[in-house]
C-alpha cells in the first residue's frame, strides 16, 4: 500500500537547483577517489556482510562487486570530503546508500523513473546537461553511485544528518515521511551491518 501511495505521488526532484550542488557535482566528476583508497579492511568486513543480501537481489556476481565496491567508496569519499573541508562528522554510511538504491531502483543500473531519473540512485536527467557529460555514464555504476552520493551528502550536510529531511530533499518530497520511512525502514530491516 505505501508503494502505490508514492507511486501516485511523483516526486520532484527537479527542484534540485542550488547552484552549490552543481558545484559540488563538477568537484567529484574532476576527481578519481574509487582506485586506490586505503581501507581495504572496512571495505571486506562491509563486503561479507551485504554480498550475501545483495546476492538474492543482483544475480551477477561481477555487478555486484562492482555495485558494493563503488557504494562504499563513495559514501567514505563524501564523508571524509566534508570532514576535512569543516570537520563536519557526515553520517553518510554505505548501508544507507545500499537502501536508497534499493528502494530508487532495486539495484537495476539500468533503471528509468517517470521523472526521467536514471541508474541505480535514480539521478535527474537534468544532470548530464549541466555537467556537460554524456548521457550513457549516468548508467554505469562507477558514475551514478558518485553523483547520487554526492547529492545526498550534500542533503545530509545541509539537513546536519537529520535522515529523513535529507532524504526527502534527495527525493523531491520535502514535507513528507513516505519515502524517507521508506528508506529508513529498508535500512533497518535489510542493509543494516
């Protein structure tokens, strides 16, 4: 039932218009943070343990490593981004980014929305034009998990780690607990380490 509500109910993403955002956006498509980090225990310890969920969702098992590879990378890149930028302790875990995932696409990467968002975290179609990238890399899962983390820690930065507000603002529907509940729930009941 709360699927077919927020299925009538589009979001609007779109409002996403802060010109700080964009900027930020430029800043990670300028930078490769994905090849070489240095916490490779954290990303194996992280890895056992979400693999065998992942597993009954994603059955190839190179998209999945991809998929789980890329998820905690990110989320750690954008953490550790706006801890040095003004020690600001961001809450942004990958278990969290697992579960908007799973609920933006059911981890298809391939995954298009009425609105127009694209790939795994269900990016706007807006983006590709602004940032002056190729449409096609919104469907690939390095691309997409940085954008969409990106946007999302930016949310949660702005929203100072209050999950649900910044979860909204990352789904369009600021003022409502639907989708965020949503995500919350998923994270507890199914991505939570």
């Amino acid at each position: 039932m709360l699927l077919t509500a927020l299925a009538t109910a589009p979001a609007s993403a779109d409002q996403q218009q802060d010109p700080e955002l964009r900027a930020v956006l430029e800043q990670a498509i300028a930078t490769t943070r994905c090849d070489g980090h240095d916490d490779r225990f954290g990303e194996e310890v992280f890895f056992k343990l979400q693999e065998p969920r992942l597993r009954r969702i994603v059955a190839d098992p190179a998209l999945r490593v991809d998929i789980l590879r890329h998820v905690y990378c990110e989320s750690h890149a954008v953490v550790a981004r706006y801890r040095d930028r003004d020690r600001f302790e961001l809450r942004l875990t990958p278990e969290l980014v697992l579960a908007v995932i799973d609920v933006e696409s059911r981890f298809d990467r391939y995954a298009v929305s009425r609105a127009g968002a694209v790939g795994l975290m269900q990016v706007m179609p807006f983006w590709p034009k602004r940032l002056g990238v190729e449409n096609r890399l919104f469907g690939s899962v390095d691309f997409n998990v940085r954008l969409g983390c990106e946007i999302l820690g930016y949310y949660m930065r702005a929203e100072r780690n209050d999950y649900r507000r910044a979860l909204a603002r990352y789904n369009g529907s600021s003022g409502r607990r639907e989708y965020p509940d949503l995500v919350l729930t998923r994270l507890s009941t199914r991505w939570r380490g």
